[in-house]
C-alpha cells in the first residue's frame, strides 16, 4: 500500500523499560504535529471583490444596527432582564418563543439548500469566522507587508522595527475586537446606555461580556483561524451528506491541468506532454485554509474561490484559457459538460424538497406575524383563597392575570367571563396597561351561591382591547365546594 503523502513523521527515541534492561532501544512515531501557521498571499479578482462586498455588507448591518432607533426605543433589541425582545415594529415576549424555532427551522433549511446546490458558500463568503478573520489579515497585510514581508518579519530576530510592527498589529487587532464586543452585547442591552456605563467604569457584568466576547473575536480571527473552520466547525464534518455530484464546488481540471511543471512562455508545452497547470503554488498560496485544491475536493475547503482567482491570474499572464480552477461539478468536470448543461443538473429532487420546505416554512412564518394578536394574557388561581361566600350571597373565585401590551403604545383592556349562569366580574373591568408592558391584575368571578353544582367548571376569560382589534381568549376552572 502507497504510504499517505504529507509531512514526515518526526521519530522520536526514547529509552529502555527499566524492568526489561535486555531489550533493545524502542523507538515511537509521534502522531502529532505542531501547526503551521499558514501566510495567505493576497489576490484580486472576482471572487476576492466578492468576499470583500459581504465583508462590507455584514459588518455594515453588524456595527451600524444597534445605533438605530425605532420611536423611542432601539431598533434591534434582545432585552433579557425585561423579556421583551424588539425588532424594528415587532414587540416578542418568552411565549413568542415559537418564532425563534421557526427563524432556526428555516436557517437549517437554507442552509442544507444553498450546499446541495453550491457547496459552502455560506462559509466562504458570509460566515462571522470567515468575516472577521479576513478583517484581521487585512490588517496584518497593512501594517506588516505581503506574504514574503511577513515571512522575513517572523523568521528574522526582533529589532525595533519588528517590535513596532508587531505592537501596531496587536494594538490594531484588538480595538476591533472590543468594538465586535460591545456591539454585540449592544444588542442585549441598550448600546448609548451601555456606552455611557463603560466609560464611567460601571455594569461590571456589561463590562465581562464585552471583554469576553472581544477575546472570542481575538482569539478566533488573530490567531486560530483556520483551525475552527478545521477542527471546531462541526459543519466540515457532516457537509459530505449534503453534497452530491452535481453540486457546484471549487474544482480542478486534472484532464486539462496534467501534467504538472513549468515551462517557458510560448513554447509548444503539449509536445512535452505538459498540461495547462505550471505548478505555481500560487492557488496554494492564496487559499485561507491552506490546502492543495488540486489534490480534488477537500473538507477543509471552505468554497471562498480565491484559488480560482488566483489560477485565472496565472492562466492569462500565459495566454491559456481561464478556468483550469473553477467553480464547477464532479460530474460536470468528468463529463466536460458545458455551463449549461451543468445548470440544468441543478433543479434535481433534493433541491426541489429543500426549495419546496423552506418556502413552505418561509410563508407560515411570514402568515403568523402577519396575523400575531399583540396581546398576551396568562391566567393564574389565587391559590390563597381558592372559593369563598361573599356579601350578598355570591360565591367568588379569585384569579391573577398577567396582561401583556404588544404594542407600541398605551392599551386600555376589557376583561369579561363566561361559562357559566349569571358569572360576572366582580372586579375593575378595565385595566390601563403601558406601551409594551405587562401587569398582574387580580380579577374576581362571582356567581349565585347554589347556581352551580359542586365541582370543577370550566370558564372561559375574553380580554378585548377597547381600541383596536385585539382579542384573546383563556380558559380556566371556577371551583364551587361541597
């Protein structure tokens, strides 16, 4: 069997087993090896202006939305300590939880739909570790030079200029992460409020959040990389189930690429059984996780296409067809088929149910918004006094309702009962509540003693907004004692 190809294995010698001092010297094969870092070399072309525009895009929305305001409230807002949850007009409560499954629901299916058609976009192009770390290598790029600049740099002793550079990038890197860190607790808490704490060195858990979200950025984008798209992204490991023959990945043309080696520009390379590839690394060179997409398809590969700006670059300067590198098909490449043809492949069954299901959770979705009643009403017993007779010979039951405003303004509500002969509110029939408030009402039902047989009777509560259409209906018991 042909030994796999990769770096050799460093032999590590050790000593004899004391207890066996006539055995010979063993010898072990360590199965570790330390990380490369790994020094991408920047590019320009299609996909690169691609990869910058959602840079722009996503930290545009990321960093600007927070400063936004909606009436007299922020926009975007996850209020925990409130529980309320505002998204530009939307005001959610913890019961609205079902919206969140549904907005995962349908992130899950986009997902597995834009994969079996395209492969991972998402994390070439969108993904907050793919984002953040090409910010952080810009940077890097910025202060300390190109690819060869920063291998001189790292390799070379520290002198003045090295330390300069070194504490500039660092410097750098982290004012980006505590902004990352503050904007994203700025969407847990108001983000002027939480500014104004900071800077007075108060809310020392805003504080904690925003230095340990900033280290996450840090930590992640300055130095792991890589690595997360690697070994802690679960994604590369179950993304094989969501491929298939005719998805479009990044691919090589072996047919037209082989033999590999360079050559000079303008000779009759195919008479020395040459293929188009010249062997320049460069796509090597360029790729952020640092794999050989001609070796074929990888899990490591992330679908960002640099190398195929790269291989373009290459295939121009020696007047060869574009494409040896290119976003195509297994089948496609094998087949040699045409743009076309391999677009045709694309409205294939699981592509179909995928499109079918997210578009069928997309409109229930958008029909339960659209239809959501803002108001929510909760009924609780008093367990204090469960039944009781009362003045003129009623026998009442107490309950606590918690009504919550939906809204973005003040509500007067109307609370009625019914289900059973001559139930009445006994109680204020009328509640004020506050722009997007909740109260705790106590609501007394008294019915005629002797009225109702002894047990457990089921009621029903209607509360009404005076104003608007608003109703809600909750059920409960009325206990009448033997």
């Amino acid at each position: 069997m042909k030994p796999p190809s990769g770096p050799a294995r460093k032999v590590i010698p050790i000593a004899p087993v004391a207890a066996d001092a006539s055995s010979s010297q063993g010898e072990i094969v360590s199965l570790y090896e330390a990380q490369k870092k790994i020094y991408p070399r920047s590019i320009s072309g299609v996909f690169a202006r691609w990869r910058w525009a959602m840079v722009f895009l996503t930290q545009l929305v990321f960093y600007g939305l927070p400063w936004f305001e909606w009436g007299q409230r922020q926009m975007v807002l996850f209020d925990l300590g409130a529980r309320r949850f505002y998204i530009f007009g939307l005001v959610l409560y913890p019961q609205d939880f079902i919206y969140l499954t549904g907005l995962l629901i349908i992130s899950a299916m986009s997902l597995f739909l834009f994969t079996a058609v395209a492969g991972r976009l998402w994390c070439g192009f969108a993904c907050p570790q793919t984002v953040y770390t090409e910010m952080f290598m810009w940077i890097e790029h910025r202060i300390e030079g190109d690819r060869s600049a920063r291998l001189r740099l790292d390799k070379g002793p520290w002198t003045a200029e090295k330390a300069v550079k070194k504490s500039l990038k660092q410097l750098a890197w982290m004012s980006v992460a505590l902004w990352t860190g503050f904007t994203f607790v700025g969407y847990f808490v108001p983000i002027r409020t939480l500014g104004s704490e900071l800077l007075a060195f108060s809310g020392g858990w805003q504080m904690f959040w925003v230095l340990f979200y900033g280290f996450a950025t840090y930590g992640n984008a300055g130095y792991m990389r890589e690595q997360v798209c690697k070994y802690m992204c679960p994604y590369a490991r179950f993304q094989s189930a969501m491929f298939d023959k005719d998805t479009l990945v990044v691919s090589y043309d072996p047919e037209r690429g082989e033999q590999r080696g360079p050559r000079k520009k303008g000779i009759d390379y195919k008479a020395q059984g040459l293929g188009d590839c010249i062997d320049c690394s460069l796509c090597v060179q360029v790729c952020p996780v640092g794999i050989d997409i001609r070796n074929g398809l990888q899990y490591e590969c992330i679908g960002c296409g640099l190398c195929v700006d790269a291989c373009n670059t290459v295939m121009d300067k020696m007047q060869y067809p574009r494409g040896l590198i290119r976003y195509s098909t297994q089948n496609g490449v094998a087949n040699r088929w045409s743009q076309s043809q391999m677009l045709r492949r694309v409205l294939r069954p699981r592509v179909l149910i995928y499109t079918a299901i997210l578009a069928a959770l997309c409109l229930a979705m958008l029909a339960s918004l659209v239809t959501r009643t803002p108001l929510k009403v909760d009924v609780v017993r008093d367990r204090a006094a469960l039944s009781r007779i009362v003045a003129g010979g009623k026998l009442e039951n107490i309950y606590r309702l918690q009504i919550m405003n939906a809204t973005e303004g003040p509500q007067r509500y109307r609370i009625a009962a019914r289900g059973l002969t001559a139930l009445e509110v006994a109680s204020e029939a009328e509640v004020d509540i506050g722009a997007a408030e909740s109260r705790w009402v106590a609501v007394r039902l008294q019915i005629p003693y002797g009225s109702a047989a002894p047990g457990s009777h089921a009621v029903q509560f209607d509360v009404q907004a005076v104003d608007r259409a608003a109703h809600v209906t909750e059920k409960s018991v009325f206990l009448v004692p033997r």
